[in-house]
C-alpha cells in the first residue's frame, strides 16, 4: 500500500467532486456563451460555482475569475497589474516561481525573509515607495508552511506604497486556514483546485471589486473581459463542490492533521540526529528544544537532514512505496538548492538534504507509523553508506 506525504504537491480529487464533475461532463456539456437551453444550464453551473468560491474566499460572485490554475492566476495578477498601472513589483523572496520568476523578469525587487521564513517588514518597507504598483507575498510557502504576515505587510504597503495593489498567493494556505478572514487585506487572492481535493488545472483569482487588471488571455470576453476563453465548467464546478466541502471540515481537519505532523516531526526530531525542522530550527544553530510551529500551517513537515542528499532518500522512500518530495530543483541538469532556503539562511549543504512530507485530508495515523518506522533507518542508511 502506498503511504502518500505529498499532498501540498497535489492531493487526491474528493469524492463528491468527482461526482459533480463526471454528472457535468455527461449532463451538462453545453457552452456556457451560448444563448440556448443547454448554455444557460452551463453558465447558471458557473454562476453557481463562483457564489461557492466567493463565499470560500470571502469575495463577492463577481469579483472571482476562474483560471486554469495557481500558476495562471500568479501570471495574470502579476503582469495583468503591471500591464494596466505600469510601475514596479515587489515580491518575497520565497515566492512560488509563478511569482518569483515573473517579478525578476519585469525587473521587479525581491524582498528578505528572516531565518523563520516570514518576510522581513523592515526590508519591506525600505523596499516601497511610490513607483510600486504591486506587492506579492504568499500568505503560507509552499516548502517549509510558514504563514506570512499579511495583515501587518498590508499596513507597510498602504503607507509606503498607497498606489500599489496587494497579490495575495493563497494556494497552499486554503487548503488549511480561513482564507476568508486572513487575505481580507489583499486586493487580489490566488488559489488553486488540485490542492484542497478538486482536479489539477483549475483555479480562480479573486479580483476585488475596484480593482482593475489587463486581460492575459484575450478572445470572446469570458470572465468579464478578464479571462477569454470558454470555462472549463466541469472543472470548475468540481472545485467548487471540493471548496465547499473542504471549508465545512476545515477548522476539525486542521486539527486533526496538526497533531499528526507534530507526532511526525517530533518523532523525526528525536529519532533522526542532525534533523533540521525549517521555520523552527534556525539555520546554525542547534535543533531548538521546543518546537514553536505556531507560524506554521498544520499539514508540513519539512526537515533538513545533515549529511544526505535528499534525492537519495526520496529514492529509498519510493522503494518502500512513501511519496514525498524535496524541494531543490533540476534546471538545466545542475541541481539548486530551494530558493526558499536559501532566503532563510541554510547553508547548501543541509539544503540539500531537505524532505517535505506533506499531509492531507485522507492521512491517517498509520501514514505517520510508517513513516517514523522507515525513515529514522533510511537516514542512518544514508549516513553509513558515505
Ligand atoms: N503557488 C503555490 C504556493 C503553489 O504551491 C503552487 C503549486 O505547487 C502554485 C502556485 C502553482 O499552482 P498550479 O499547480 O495550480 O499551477
């Protein structure tokens, strides 16, 4: 049986999101553009989805924009800004590459974090001034968990930026803390289906009302003039069945799931020497003694091991059916360090031996047995065999 811990990556589509989605694509396939019976069956199912995804998000029906996605909605939040104001973006320098890659490639500025993970508001705001059209910061990474701050960076952008809009990458937040609540400050909010239980390549950008951006994808005027093409209504209608169902479990999930990553990575602490616990354990420094994960959200446990290379031990992991992931990259056959460590301080070496395991709602208590029985030894292995 296979032991899934990597759910931030991708997480299984629920079940009644598969239904919704199946019963649209037999029942339902008319173009929701169109003008006759089917079509207004199509688009009053969008109607229906964007009221779900409005209420999940704490936005109005109008002001969601589906997409094809978190990377589509990064993209188009990003330069759909900075095509319409001109001007410069900022961003962190752990944003996802959706962001990061297209700030830098506008000739935006990055901005700190602290050893912590979370954006360092004093650089921030010696970073804005007027000439700044847009702020990006994640409300939660997408390797090591770490929730930023967003209500105290929304404060520094209004007083040192007043012109600038505030992107909001929720992707990974969603599946696991109020969104509604928590990205009230920002003017444009990011999330994406595969990750709280509906199908990959979907996602919708929340566009609050007032504020305007450039089209990226421009045709027959979907989305209100905002996204042309014709809406993918299954997909979508299956997100939204899987927000509402993810939003109604989400405050006793969470729970749940937070007690099973901290019997996790405490286990991993204790058992494995030389484990690194990111956000928590400060880049050389001891492991600290308490482990503080309150800036965390509840499904990650990401670690760095001295010692290995976690390309190896995900290899190991993978023959004993334990899927996980790590987060340096593969560009151009020369492997990188994570970014995101990078930007807290780990030196290349302990980087290089990070492991994300990531918990989602179908992780049960044995998920965890197993992966305290195997990996402790797979490390040790490892270790001996240098
Ligand atoms: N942003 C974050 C924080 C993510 O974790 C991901 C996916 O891993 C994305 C954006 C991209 O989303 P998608 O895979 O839907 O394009």
């Amino acid at each position: 049986m296979v032991t899934y811990l990597d759910h931030a990556a991708t997480t299984p589509v629920r079940p009644a999101a598969i239904e919704t989605m199946v019963a649209q694509m037999r029942d339902g396939y008319g173009n929701p553009s169109g003008a006759h019976r089917m079509a207004r069956a199509a688009n009053r199912t969008l109607d229906e989805a964007r009221q779900s995804m409005a209420d999940a998000l704490g936005g109005r029906p109008g002001e969601v924009v589906f997409t094809s996605g978190g990377t589509e909605s990064d993209n188009l939040a990003v330069l759909g800004t900075l095509e319409l104001r001109g001007g410069t973006a900022v961003c962190s320098a752990i944003e996802h590459h959706a962001v990061l890659d297209v700030v830098e490639q506008s000739g935006g500025r990055i901005v700190g974090v602290g050893a912590r993970g979370q954006i360092d508001l004093d650089q921030l705001e010696a970073t804005l001034d007027h000439d700044v059209s847009l702020v990006s910061v994640m409300l939660a990474n997408n390797e090591t968990g770490v929730v930023q701050p967003l209500a105290e960076v929304a404060e520094v952008v209004r007083r040192n930026a007043p012109n600038a809009v505030l992107h909001t990458d929720a992707v990974q937040a969603f599946p696991w803390l109020d969104v509604a609540t928590l990205a009230q400050p920002a003017d444009l909010v990011t999330v994406s289906a595969h990750k709280f239980g509906g199908p990959q390549g979907v996602g919708a950008l929340l566009v609050r009302e007032g504020v305007a951006i450039a089209a990226r994808q421009r045709g027959g005027g979907q989305e209100r003039e905002r996204r042309s093409g014709t809406q993918n209504v299954a997909g979508i209608a299956a997100m939204a069945t899987a927000a509402t169902e993810m939003t109604n479990h989400r405050p006793a999930e969470a729970e749940r799931i937070a007690a099973l990553r901290d019997r996790l990575v405490d286990g991993l602490r204790r058992n494995v020497g030389g484990a690194f616990e990111s956000g928590v354990d400060l880049p050389g420094e001891h492991p600290a003694s308490i482990a503080d994960r309150s800036h965390k959200t509840p499904n990650v446990a990401h670690l760095c091991f001295e010692g290995i290379e976690s390309e190896a031990l995900l290899f190991l992991l993978e023959k004993v059916d334990i899927m996980a992931s790590a987060a340096a990259s593969c560009s151009s056959g020369a492997m990188e360090p994570s970014h995101v460590l990078a930007a807290m301080g780990y030196s290349r070496d302990l980087a290089f031996g990070s492991l994300r395991l990531s918990l989602g709602y179908p992780t049960t208590a044995a998920d965890i047995d197993r992966a305290l029985d195997v990996i402790p030894d797979a490390v040790e292995r490892l270790r001996a065999a240098v």
